[in-house]
C-alpha cells in the first residue's frame, strides 16, 4: 500500500505499526453458518475490518461458512498454509454454535492463535465467549477498537489490554470487561468494505434475480435506531443514530456498480428513513448521477411519512419498502415499545404504493402480552392489508433484549440453549394467555390465512403477475416462503 494512500486513511483508522511488525500479522476473519438467512449476503461486520486491515498494509483472507460448507481439513490446510496467527470470528445468536466449534478447532490445531470474537451475540455475554475459549471478546462497533487493539496483537504488553476501550478479555480466572467505546460519529471515515475477499458477487443470490448475470449487493447508510422494542437488542449501535452522507453513499454505489456489475442494491439499515430529508437526498443524488439502479430497502417505520420522500424514491429506482408492524392491535403495539398505531401503518402503506412502491410488512406472532384475540387480530390485520407481501415470525426472545428479560424474570422462558433461538422453527416461551403450541399453531395460520387462503391476495398479483419483472418475482418469493414452509424443509 503506498504512502499517499495510507496519508489518506482518517488518524482513527492508521495502525500505529512499523512495516516489519505489520508483516508478523495474518488475520483470519470468520463468518460461521447461521439458520436464519435464506440469502446470504456479505458480512459487512468483518468486511469493514478487513478493509482497515488493508489499507493498513496487513495480511487478512476471510472465510463466509454461509456461502460454503465447513470443511475443518480445508480450515486446517488455510490456516497452515497461510501461516495464520489472529482468527477474528462474528456472531449472532443462532450462529453462536457453530462459532464456538470453530473456536475450539482453531485452539486444538494451535493454541498460540489469538482468536478475537465480535457481533452482538459475544456483545451480550462476553463472559460465555471468553469461557469458551475466545481470547478477547471485541464489544459493539468494531472498527476503532480494532485499530486500537491490533498493535498490541503485534506484541503489546498485556497491561496495554487495560487501556482499549469496549474489550473483554480474562486475567487468569477473572474475566475483565473494559468501559466501552464512544459511539462513532463520522461513517464516512471508514474504507469501503473488502468485499473482494469474498467470493463476492457470485455466490452473494440478488433479492430478485432477473437475469443469470444480474447481480445485487447490500450496504448499510446509517446505524441506530431510535425504535423502543422489546425484542430489539440495541447493543452494538444503541439507539442514537450516526448515518453516512450521500455523496458517500452514492459514491460506494457507483463503485459497486463499475467493479461488479451490481444492478440491485439493497440498504440493510435498522432505519433507513429516520430522517426523510436524508432519503430525498440520497435520492436526488442517484438522479442526478443518472445510475439507473434498482435498490430497495428492507426496514422502515411507519411512522416518518413524507409523500415527496416516497415518489423521490420511486424516481430514483426504489421498487420496494418493508415496514416493520408487528401486531394487529393497537395495544399490543403500544405495551411492546413500538410506538406506532394501525392507522399510520394503513396510511403508510397506501402512501408508499400510491408512489409505485411495492410494499411488504413484518408481523410476529406470539407477543408476551398477546392473547388468543390479538393474534387472531394481527392475521386479520395483515390479510386485509392490501401488501405486496407479508411475513411472519415467531417471538424470539434473543440474549440482551428486554423481551427475554421480562420472560426469565417470570419464569415464562423455556430454553437458553442457543441453537433453539432460530425465529421460525418452534417458540420458546409460554404466557398466563399462551402456550407454546397454540403460538406455533399460529403461525401456521398467519402464513396459510395471507397466502393460500387470501383470494384478493391472489387476484391482486395474478393481475400484476406480467406487468413488471418486480411484481412477479416479489410474489414468486412470497409463495416460495409459504411452500418451503409447509411443503418442505424449513427455508431458514
């Protein structure tokens, strides 16, 4: 890496490292398999480190087990052959299985391999990574706190540990938990993630995959969300919302589209259009610069409504909004921190396809203050919503959210072994007004009732199912969901 760009690289991001030190270095970064995802796409987590790592001049190769079988002779072969000292691993709960297996491999094939673990899973019980074999645990956003931590890797001292804000890390049988590191503010000062070590875009499905050479990719242009969920953890980015400017964004767009051909992209933020100001500005931009992308973006509130906001989007090659609902009763929405009401859902809605948008809704079944009536009352709901598509998910109290708190605290919760925390298999929680197999029960019934039971349903995309290549490959995918469901095994 030459000088001048190295000169270019914000102070937060520069390694303070001679170049033989950084020589010493080779990182490993994992992604472990995860039951939750049908389309895998590039983990951005460790992406975004690896960049750092490159643009520092340090040797990194990264391994996606989402996209590819674990194979332990050929982990033990890449690791040999690239001499491998530092293993940086991410994971989310129902990953968190897979990822200790590959924590202790790793420790048996060579127990002088430092092994790093971030990811809101260890951000949450750092303590159960450490005590299975982790050597620190890196707590929330990770991009500040790596730079801080990699040169003690190159051999700092131990006492050095002490000074990184937002790690975890033991001391003989304690476990030590550093205060934790200030949010970042400037998204722009982080490289573009290396998605180029990832067999990116090739084996990375688009969302709708019109042509065989059509591929898609995902970016996040803020983190935060400013949402009161139970069922939300906030932990690695907290509630306080930082976001990257257009020009940034747009400038990773056209990248994407110049060096990979990327047609679709997809914004994976927790908010996307918190500020409908930002959006209409990321929009006129696309304009502007006369792209011709098609994006999409997969979680938005009901409750920022702009009219302008929504055609500007349509403008600018948008073709579809996921909201987040979540229940049918105004209650329930109310007693589960979501802030919102049945009538700005309906008016979002209507406003979002009166702009051309595809429009799609998240529901969970199963609240811990849901009855018998409500649930029935969130099916009704979401068959009478008039959206493009729905769906649903069991209640899934994950580690570190109030949710799994309010259960434990009344004896509601039935397991905390982690490979059961997989959202769409069976719940995990009883209530005075619930059992677990009347939720599941459920659940059954909301995909049944709003997919092959639902004749306006049906009519309505049978009636659009040649107008666009969008419409009839969103509904395609609607219904794979339902089959794979109840024809086949779990699509998750």
């Amino acid at each position: 890496m030459n000088a001048l760009f190295l000169q270019a690289l914000p102070m937060d991001y520069q390694i303070k490292l001679s170049e033989s030190e950084k020589k010493k270095l080779r990182f490993l970064f994992i992604n472990p398999a995860t039951t939750i995802s049908e389309t895998p796409y590039v983990p951005l987590g460790i992406a975004y480190l690896a960049a750092i790592l490159e643009e520092n001049n340090i040797s990194v190769c990264c391994l996606d087990y989402q996209i590819e079988k674990l194979d332990f002779q050929k982990l033990r072969r890449l690791i040999k052959d690239k001499a491998i000292n530092i293993v940086g691993i991410t994971s989310t709960t129902p990953a968190i299985f897979n990822a200790y297996k590959i924590v202790n491999f790793v420790k048996r094939l060579n127990p002088k391999i430092k092994i790093l673990m971030g990811g809101i899973h260890p951000t949450v019980l750092p303590e159960e990574a450490l005590s299975h074999g982790v050597d620190i645990v890196v707590r929330g956003e990770g991009e500040k706190i790596f730079t801080e931590l990699v040169p003690f890797l190159a051999g700092g001292k131990a006492k050095n540990l002490a000074k990184i804000k937002g790690i975890s890390f033991k001391v003989g049988k304690k476990f030590s938990h550093n205060p934790p590191q200030e949010r970042i503010t400037d998204l722009d000062g982080i490289p573009f993630p290396a998605r180029h070590l990832f067999e990116f875009p090739k084996n990375y499905m688009p969302f709708l995959k019109l042509k065989k050479e059509e591929f898609s990719a995902h970016l996040i242009s803020s983190r935060g969300c400013t949402g009161k969920c139970v069922f939300c953890n906030k932990q690695i980015f907290s509630r306080q919302i930082a976001s990257r400017s257009a020009e940034n964004i747009v400038e990773e767009i056209k990248m994407l589209k110049d060096k990979y051909g990327i047609k679709e992209i997809s914004f994976a933020d927790d908010f996307f259009t918190f500020d409908a100001k930002r959006v209409k500005e990321i929009c006129r931009l696309l304009i502007k610069e006369k792209l011709n992308i098609k994006w999409a973006c997969s979680n938005t509130r009901v409750d920022v409504l702009d009219k302008k906001m929504f055609e500007l989007m349509k403008a600018s090659g948008c073709y579809r909004v996921l909201f987040g609902v979540e229940s049918g009763n105004n209650q329930v929405l109310k007693k589960i921190g979501k802030d919102i009401t049945l009538g700005e859902v309906k008016k979002a809605f209507k406003t979002a396809q009166k702009a051309g948008l595809l429009t799609g809704g998240y529901f969970i079944i199963g609240h811990h203050v849901d009855t018998p009536r409500t649930i029935n009352q969130t099916i009704n709901f979401a068959k009478n919503l008039n959206a493009d598509a729905v769906q649903f998910t069991i209640n899934t109290p994950f580690p570190g959210t109030a949710l799994h708190q309010i259960l434990k605290s009344k004896g509601w919760l039935l397991s905390e072994n982690w490979e059961d925390y997989q959202m769409f298999e069976k719940p995990l929680f009883f209530t005075d007004k619930l059992s677990p197999g009347f939720i599941l029960k459920m659940y059954k019934k909301a995909w049944l009732t709003c997919y092959l039971f639902n004749y306006k349903f049906i009519l309505k995309h049978l009636k659009k199912l040649f107008s666009s290549k969008e419409n009839f490959y969103f509904y395609i995918l609607s219904l794979k969901q339902v089959l794979k469901r109840f024809l086949g095994k779990r699509l998750y």
